[in-house]
C-alpha cells in the first residue's frame, strides 16, 4: 500500500503543477471527481490504465507517476529478466515494468502476476482507452470482456477494445504471470 500512497502524491502533484481543480482533472481524465478524490487519497488502488490515460492527456511519461523517475532512453531499452521496475500495487496483482527507460511510449508493456482469488468473489471490472493484449506465460487465467468470460492458459493470448469492461483473476490455487501490453 506504501506504494499507492507514493502514486497518489506524485497525482495530488500533477494536479497542483498543472494549476487543475479536481473537477477539471476528472472531466479531461474521464472519471468522477469522487473517483479521482478517492485515488489521490491513497486509500484505494489506482489502476494502472489509469495512469495510462493520464500520461497520455498531460504528455507526461508513465514511469515518471508511477515510480518517480524519468525515463531516459529513447532509441530502445533493454530489461534484462527479472529486472524490470517492480510495483506490488494489491494483494491481487503485482506489476514489473519492462520498458521503465524508454521515452515516449505509445504502449505500455507489463509482466503481471495475477494472485488468486475466491470464484464467489466479484471481478474489478475497469475500462480505459485504447487496447489491451495480454498473453498467459503461466496458470489459467479467468477473463471477463464485455460480460463474456473466457478462460486462457498457458500459451493463449487474447487483445481487445479497452473500452469494454473488463477484468482478470487466477483460476485455481496457484497465480498466472502474464504479459500485459496496454496501447
């Protein structure tokens, strides 16, 4: 949770660098000013399509809000296994960065393990712009897109309008790692 209070400040931040209310900053970012109350609180998880969308509209680096450093690179980026910027966002995901260095990203490459959870447990369910592919390296995964839920295994990938609700969980009693690549 520490971690989400670093994200939520560095949030707060922007706003007020930016000279924003909370209203504006919620309409340009498409979520309610409750909602944007509620994740510069820290109290709550932010999601990291979110962050997404917020870098994109204020022309500000992804890594910059959510580990507080600039990326540096910008002709390519190598992350050597297991060395990717690592952030423990829930109990439920944790999120390694692999392309933390590179300038200006259009798509944001993430290896995500998904920690399981009860099937009588409701999914978050969330939206963003743009598009999402997620490949399983690992586990099974439970995938809801739109209300149709498909399971995926190892092998399997799937790409979507992010735009549509959805939402992921481990299936079983051991986590899945995926490759989650957000546009």
């Amino acid at each position: 949770m520490d971690h989400i209070k670093q994200v939520a400040n560095r949030l707060r931040g922007l706003r007020d660098a930016l000279d924003l209310t909370l209203e504006q900053m919620a309409e340009q970012c498409e979520v309610t000013p409750v909602l944007l109350a509620t994740y510069e609180s820290g109290e709550a998880d932010i999601p990291v399509s979110f962050l997404h969308r917020l870098a994109s509209i204020y022309g500000i680096e992804l890594t910059a809000i959510m580990f507080g450093e600039e990326p540096k690179m910008n002709s390519y980026y190598i992350t050597r296994s297991g060395k990717g910027v690592k952030v423990e966002r829930t109990m439920a995901y944790s999120y390694q960065d692999l392309a933390s260095g590179f300038q200006h990203r259009i798509m944001a490459p993430f290896m995500v393990t998904v920690e399981p959870s009860p099937a009588e447990k409701p999914m978050t369910l969330n939206t963003h712009q743009g598009q999402e592919f997620n490949y399983v390296l690992d586990g099974e995964l439970e995938i809801s897109i739109g209300g149709k839920v498909s399971v995926l295994r190892a092998g399997d990938s799937i790409m979507f309008d992010a735009r549509r609700q959805h939402g992921l969980r481990a299936v079983g009693d051991k986590p899945a790692k995926i490759i989650a690549i957000i546009s």
